[in-house]
C-alpha cells in the first residue's frame, strides 16, 4: 500500500519547517521532499494548508479510567485512591475496562496520539485487542499492587500478556512489566517483579517519587527514599520508565542517568491532585530525554497530549522564572520523540525516510494559526487539539479530515456512558 501526502507542511527530523511530499510505503516514510520517480499512490491526502508532524506519544496512562473521568475531583491522593478510586476499580469487570479503553483510544486519536503506554487491568488481552482494532500503538502492561493478595498473580498474568501479545497487530502492541509504586509494592515483591523481568526479558513501568508524603512514608518505613529503595530490590537494574518523578534529588537523577530510568513528567496530573512541579529543566539539562504522559482521565481530566506539551513548555518557565527553561521545540520533543524512546519503540517519533510513518496533519484553516510566522511555536502555544484532521498510525489511515475511519464515535459514546453510570451505582 503506497499513501502520498502531497505539498504539505512537513515538521523535519531536524526541527525545520519545509513544503513538500511524504510517500509512504505500508508502514514506513521512504521519502520527505520529492516524490520518488516511479512512486504510484493507492491514496492520496490533500496536504495544502495542514501542517505533518509526528504523532503524540502519551507515555503514561490509565486508558479505561476514562470512565472515572469527574466523578471525584478535588481531593488529597490517597484520600482519593482509597475512598473513591480503588473502591470502584474493585467492581470492574471486562465490560469496563474493554468500554472505558475504547472511550480513550477514541479521544487519543481525535487529539493526535498514535502511541500510549497503560498501566491498568485486568483484563489487558481486551485492551490490546481494541487497540490493535483503533489502529494505534499500546505499549500495555497490568498495574500489580504489590500488598494487595493476588499481587503475585496479577505480575505472572503480565507475564502471560507478553507472551501472548509482545508484538501482535503487526508490531502496534509491546507489553511491559507494571509494578505500581514503592508504597504499594514491598521489598520482596520488587524483587518477584525484577526476577520476572529478567527471566522474560520485559521492561518495566513504574510510578516514582509522585508526592512529598510518598518520600516520608518509604524513608521512615525503608530508611531509603523510593529511587533507594526499589533500586535496593534489584528492579532498577532492568530498563524501566518511571512516572511522575516529581520529588528527585541529585541522587535520584544521577541514579537515572546511571541505570536509563526515564522519566514520565504528567504536569496535568500532578497540578491537579496538586503533587508538586518536577525539576524538568534539570533533568533536560542533565541530558535525560523526559517523555510526557496525560496520567489517567480521573487526575487530567482528559487524554489530550497537545495539553500536556503546552503545559510542560509554560510550567516551567514561572517555576524558574526562566522564560526559556522549556523551549515549545523542546516540550514537542518530549510529546513526540523522547516519548517514543522512552518506550523502546523503533523508529518512531520523527518523519524522516525510514521511519514509521506515524503523522498527524493540523488543519491551518483556523482562526488560531493565522499568521504563520512559526508552526511550531503555533502549534505548542496556540492551537488545540481540535485542528487535528488527518492520523495515520503504522502507515493506515485511522482518521482522515475529521472522521475517525476505525471507530463508531455515536455508538462509542453511548455504550461509554452507560457503562460509566452503571459502573458506580453497582
Ligand atoms: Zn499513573
């Protein structure tokens, strides 16, 4: 299958602007520029007035907390994970993972994201198919609660999920090790996690050093702050992305420049529930390539990366009084590329010949991107999610000039809220 996208605006490798081509073939560029003699288009997408950029990579969520979306808000964190949250997530059954999961790849494709790492369960396999059947890439792993009883289980059923859907759908779906949080999962569990992550070579996904009470509590309950700590278990001595990663110090980073621990920064989430602002600005200028994550729809309150992208470029420059702290080419970077590495995906995350031709086309017919004196800047600090027009994921077009082309939006809608409604009056 041979897709050309003619005289658009491509965002290049290299951060440049330029009017060209992009031809695809299946699921890679092989050209940006010219059309290469000999090129014969199947289908063909009017690039005049769009503007082609990578698509968003939101490296950490919960996808089927969309159904928890507003129904609490407003609250301390674990006040709102014990009293609110967990209670209700104990009630899911396949139904409300599967709904709530379509809900968001709906949400993630009509805001411009072809790549998503989930953290949640169970019930994964139904994750990965619906997403395989979106069209966009899940990098999936099951949230094991390491105190909870079947917190040992729940690490082996991850483990089943690798070895049956690690690169399923065509190579749209990989699987990671989820091991919740260092005051969730104690010592020996860590340890479990590590063992099962060597022993099945999968990389794990964590949530770190979210909130100051998280710190007081592993310090006074380990002697250790968490990045000690799990390190102490042995988990870090596997590839691993940690969420949040709010309160760090200069240990904690240089711990994560030793071991390749990415950060996942989720400034949404972490305003909301009011966690604190990570040291962005340090961690980039440490070279450590900071992906960007929405979190789940109960703490965002949507999936929208292009939100994250702005905020993450706005955040920091009034926490250091440095306008330049995060330049908008920077934040895109994290939205887009550092995500995709963060999530070991091959050559994703840029359009250039020989990479997989994952692109989103803004609509530049809009209020908000006239005048064009700068599309980057445009696009991190004036538009929204709304001018995405176009998304091809994989090189197949998921949606194309506004109409998502592998989902019923209506009926989506309809079986989400109902799911929604009867979910917490269960
Ligand atoms: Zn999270």
């Amino acid at each position: 299958m041979n897709i050309l996208i003619k005289d658009v605006n491509v965002l290049m490798g290299d951060y440049s602007v330029q009017q060209g081509n992009i031809a695809i073939t299946d699921d890679k560029i092989t050209a940006v520029g010219d059309v290469p003699a000999g090129f014969v288009a199947d289908h063909t997408i009017d690039g005049r007035d769009r503007f082609a950029v990578p698509g968003m990579v939101n490296a950490h969520t919960h996808a089927s907390m969309t159904l928890l979306r507003s129904y609490a808000d407003d609250m301390e964190l674990m006040d709102w994970l014990n009293n609110k949250i967990w209670p209700v997530e104990g009630k899911m059954v396949e139904k409300d993972i599967r709904i709530g999961a379509k809900l968001a790849l709906l949400e993630m494709i009509k805001s411009g994201t072809t790549a998503y790492a989930d953290m949640y369960g169970p019930y994964m396999e139904s994750v990965a198919e619906e997403t395989i059947s979106a069209g966009i890439r899940g990098i999936l792993a099951r949230g094991a609660i390491g105190f909870a009883p079947s917190g040992r289980k729940t690490l082996e059923e991850n483990v089943d999920l690798f070895k049956n859907y690690h690169g399923a759908g065509d190579g749209l779906i990989s699987v990671l090790l989820g091991v919740h949080a260092p005051y969730t999962c104690p010592p020996d569990f860590c340890q479990y996690a590590a063992e099962l992550s060597a022993a099945n070579g999968i990389n794990v996904h964590i949530h770190m050093s979210e909130t100051q009470a998280e710190i007081k509590q592993i310090t006074e309950q380990y002697g250790k702050r968490p990045f000690q700590y799990i390190e102490a278990t042995g988990l870090f001595n596997r590839p691993s992305i940690a969420a949040h990663c709010v309160w760090l110090d200069d240990a904690d980073m240089d711990m994560m420049l030793a071991k390749k621990i990415t950060p996942v920064h989720n400034p949404g989430s972490n305003l909301k529930l009011a966690s604190g602002i990570a040291p962005v600005k340090k961690l980039l200028e440490k070279g450590i390539k900071v992906a960007l994550g929405t979190d789940g729809c109960s703490s965002n309150n949507n999936l929208d990366m292009l939100e994250e992208v702005r905020l993450a470029a706005m955040l920091h420059k009034a926490k250091e009084l440095d306008p330049l702290a995060v330049p908008a080419a920077e934040a895109l970077k994290m939205g887009t590329e550092y995500g995709a590495q963060a999530l070991w995906l091959d050559k994703v995350g840029k359009i250039e010949a020989g990479w997989k031709a994952d692109i989103v086309l803004y609509d530049l017919n809009r209020p908000e991107w006239c005048p064009r004196h700068n599309l980057v800047s445009l696009l991190v600090y004036s538009a929204n999610s709304s001018s995405v027009d176009t998304v091809l994921c994989n090189g197949k077009v998921v949606m194309e000039k506004g109409e998502v082309k592998t989902m019923d939006q209506e009926k989506i809608l309809f079986e989400a809220n109902a799911c929604a409604m009867d979910l917490v009056n269960r």
